[in-house]
C-alpha cells in the first residue's frame, strides 16, 4: 500500500444552497421481524422497561441516534398484517402466523403501542398499509381508526381503545416492495399502480392531508426497474406523493472496492428514479414534482442470509442481526451523504432497521443495549447537519472497482447553519492510503477549524456487549485555517465529520 496522500478539493460556498436538510433524512424502521420489535424496543420485565413493556435503554439510544420518523410495521411484515389483530385489549388478541418470517405472532404490540412508543421516543410515526393480501377498504379502515376524530365506528373504537385524540399520522406508505418475489401479494406493475392509485384516491377522501408514498422498486437490480416507477407514475402521479426506493449494501459479496463504492451505486439509483418521474411528470405535462423516499437503506450482510423457509415455527427466531465493521460504518456515512446530496428530490429516508435487526443498536434480553459502528456515523450527520445542504462537487481522483468502472476517492457534501454560520463537511475517504484535503470556504474569513471527528479501522473488529466501544470515532487534531482555507488529512478508508465555526463563535 502507498502511503503518500492522494490530494482532493472541495470549495464551499455558503451561497450554494442546494435545499433544507430535512428532518425526515435521519428516519429509521421498526418492523416485526426477529428481535426488532419483541426484545429490542418491547420488553417487559427488562430492568430498564416502564409499566408499558418499553426498554429504557433503546429510548435512550434512539434519542441519542437523533432519529426523526419511523416506518412500521413492515416491510415484508405487512404484506400479511392484519392491524386488527394489534389494537384492543392484550388479553384478546390473537396469535397469528407471521408469514413473511415464519413465526408466530402475539400481537402483544400493536399499532397503539408504537404509537405511545414513538411520543417516548419523541420521533414521527410512518404507518405502512398492507396491500398484499389486503387492499382498499382496509387501507381506510386503518386510517379512519387512526385520523378521524369522532362519532364513526372505527374511530370510536380508537376512542374506546382509551385515545379520544386521533393520532394524525401523517405518512402513509401504500405497501411495500410489491415487485419482490418474496412478498406475499406480489403485483404486477400495472396491477400495483392502479390499486396505489384507488387506495391512495379513497385515503384522501378520509384525510386530505396526509403524505403517500407509493412502493417503487425493490432495488434498482429488480427486473421490472424503470418500468415499474413508469407504470406507477402514468396512473397515479396526481394520488402520490413519494416513489420509495430501497437498496440494501452487502459487503460480503463483493471487492473492498466495490462495496466502498456503495454511496455511487445509491446515487445512480436516484438519479434513475428522478430522470423517470419527471419523465412521466413531462409526459402528463405536470408542474408537480414527485419526491423520493428511500424508505428501506443500510448495509447487510445478505450473502450469509438464508430465507427461513423450512424450519419450524418459533416465537422469536433473531434474524439478521449482522456486526457492523468500520468499513460498514464508512459506508453508512457514505450512504447519508448521497442523501444529503440530493435532498432537493429524497425528503424522506428510513435506515432499515432501528434494534437488533441490521440495525445501529443491539440488545441482549434482559441484558445491555450497545451502538453498533454504524451508530455513530449516523448519529453524528443527525446532530450536525443543520440548516441547509450546500452543493458541494469534490475534485479529486478515482479508482477502479470490478462493478462500478472508475470512482471518486472522495465523496462530500456540506451543511451551513444560517443561526450560527457554522458549516460541517461530512467526507469519507474510500481510498486506502490518506487523502489531503484542500478545503476552500469562500468568504470565510475569520472560519476557524473546530472539530474533526473521525471513523477508520477496517473491517476486523466490531462492538460487542463486552467492547461495545470498540469501533468508535475519535476526534483527531484540528487543522489551522487561513482566509477561508485549510488543508486537512483524511485518513485511509474513513467517514469524517469536520467542523467549521466563525472565529468569535468557536
Ligand atoms: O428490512 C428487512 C426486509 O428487507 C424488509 O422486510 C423488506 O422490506 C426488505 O426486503
């Protein structure tokens, strides 16, 4: 390996504002799946739960992670859900067959109870309808028991349920990946697009005021790709708000290269679905502009995932519950800013999924809750990035990888405060030798370096309840400053965080 830096610019304009950093970038999901939901947010008689079977300790993490909106309850979940089942007394719900996940059931956390958990939580529910084998009449049913006030039945069940105030959930999504194979009800595109339309035509009737995400592609290797959003958008583009887009990163199946390119993929997979809506949106000569929610996004080790297709039925089979390596953490810091760069179209993005399951924060029952790696790149972007995204467009050299042709060693994006003036480059270095950093931050006279926190160290170690700060960021010394400029050495391999403050505000 060389050791000599490899040299990268990027100039930063204050002026350059791309768009918000919407709050509802650093979104998360709570599936029933594995130990996501029974043994991760839900645990009665953990030392740390209240009277309502919520473990303190993943509340405490999840506000710590800074995590904004949470979809739920599914995922492949869903497709088979009846919400129902959730709601009403805990003694008489029914035990039912989880389908997507071979398990049982309990029903003991229901739609009510995420509810309650997203106020301790202080973060926006996202409720997902299943229109797997369910479809427009229960997509109303739900939401008349969610969002109407009074006086009907379903929302006098809620009332009697012991919530006289509707929940106002706000965003709906209309199924979930129903181009998968693996999804109970898969559709067709045109068999998805006509009942996201009447299903999203009739929601509106009950609440004009919610937000719809309609199910685009599972990820943009589905054969039905492009095709799909086409389909969709000719005959709902008016019903809809949102396309979703999921994409899941797998480093076990590919090159060191390849996977530290994860960030290019996820771009070019956003640019393909914004260049399709608005294809269609010129088409039906539309001014509106359809959003993106990349509701379904992390790495996961899929290559060693197998399908539980032939064992028995079990209450509570952990599933996925991979260990994150730095490499993995870099790639997550990667991912959030390809969100952040294009936040003029993705508004909403959820990582997948918030405990145990792929997911930033483990627990042992009964035992600890830790913070995987990718907590902390997470984490920080969330607290840090404020204000408005500013159009930043590194320069610097590629590299090849097997997959992907040739690829930029660094990948960039900034925000700026305008209460504070303070702007935070978040960088990752995909290159395993350093790179120095030629930063210019026009008219930044009087700027001053504050803060680099870094995330590095390959892909060996993880965190574990005995070392559960094993992978970690650490802050490395600040670089001084001249006229708006410094330069600064990004280390091998690494997400950074950088810091920008006006002198006297430091
Ligand atoms: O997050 C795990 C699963 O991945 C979800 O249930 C599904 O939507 C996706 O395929």
């Amino acid at each position: 390996m060389n050791a000599d830096p490899l040299k990268a610019d990027v100039v930063v304009d204050r002026s350059a504002v791309l768009a918000p950093v919407h709050r509802r970038l650093f979104g998360s999901f709570v599936e029933h799946m594995g130990r996501c939901v029974y043994g991760g947010v839900f645990e009665p008689g953990h030392p740390t739960a209240d009277d309502r079977g919520f473990r303190g300790d993943v509340l405490d993490l999840t506000r710590e992670l800074g995590v904004s909106v949470v979809r739920y309850p599914g995922g492949n979940f869903v497709s088979s859900y009846r919400w129902e089942d959730g709601v009403g007394p805990v003694a008489e719900r029914p035990t039912r067959l989880n389908l997507a996940w071979r398990c049982l059931e309990t029903n003991e956390f229901g739609l009510n109870e995420f509810i309650e958990w997203c106020r301790a939580a202080n973060v926006e529910p996202m409720m997902t309808v299943n229109l797997g084998t369910r479809g427009v009449q229960e997509a109303c049913d739900l939401l008349e028991y969610c969002n109407y006030p009074s006086g009907t039945y379903l929302s006098d069940l809620r009332r009697k349920h012991g919530y006289a105030e509707p929940h106002r959930i706000k965003l709906w999504c209309l199924g979930n990946e129903m181009d998968g194979p693996w999804q109970v009800g898969q559709k067709t595109p045109l068999e998805y697009a006509r009942l996201a339309a009447e299903t999203a035509k009739a929601m509106r009737i009950i609440d004009p005021t919610i937000e719809l995400v309609a199910v685009g592609s599972s990820n943009s290797d589905m054969p039905t790709f492009g095709e799909w959003e086409a389909t969709l958008l000719e005959h709902a583009y008016d019903q809809i708000d949102y396309v979703s887009l999921h994409h899941y990163f797998d480093p076990g199946d590919q090159s060191r290269g390849d996977f530290l390119a994860s960030g290019v993929v996820m771009d070019r997979f956003i640019d393909a679905v914004v260049a399709t809506a608005d294809h269609i949106g010129a088409k039906l000569r539309k001014r509106k502009k359809i959003q993106l929610s990349f509701d379904e996004w992390n790495v996961w080790y899929v290559s060693r995932f197998t399908e539980p297709t032939d064992r028995e039925w079990i209450d509570l089979p952990p599933l996925i519950e991979d260990d994150f390596t730095a490499d993995d953490a870099v790639v997550v810091g990667d991912l959030m800013i390809t969100l952040l760069r294009h936040a003029d179209r993705v508004t909403v993005a959820n990582q997948a999924q918030l405990v145990n399951v792929i997911a930033p924060i483990r627990t042992l029952p009964g035992g600890p809750a830790w913070r995987q790696s990718i907590f902390h790149p997470f984490a920080i972007t969330s607290r840090l990035a404020k204000g408005s995204v500013l159009d930043v467009r590194p320069r610097g050299p590629v590299y090849a990888t097997d997959r992907h042709g040739d690829v930029p060693v660094l990948s960039a994006v900034a925000t700026c405060d305008p209460d504070s003036d303070e702007v935070v480059v978040f960088a990752v270095n995909r290159a395993e030798q350093p790179v120095e950093l030629n930063l210019a931050l026009l008219a930044g006279d009087g700027y001053v370096h504050a803060e680099h926190v870094t995330l590095t160290g390959g892909r060996d170690a993880v965190n574990t309840p005995e070392q559960p700060d094993r992978v970690s960021p650490r802050r490395l010394d600040t670089s001084p400053m001249d006229g708006g400029r410094a330069v600064i050495e990004l280390p091998a391999v690494s997400w950074n965080a950088l810091r920008f403050t006006p002198h006297e505000k430091g």
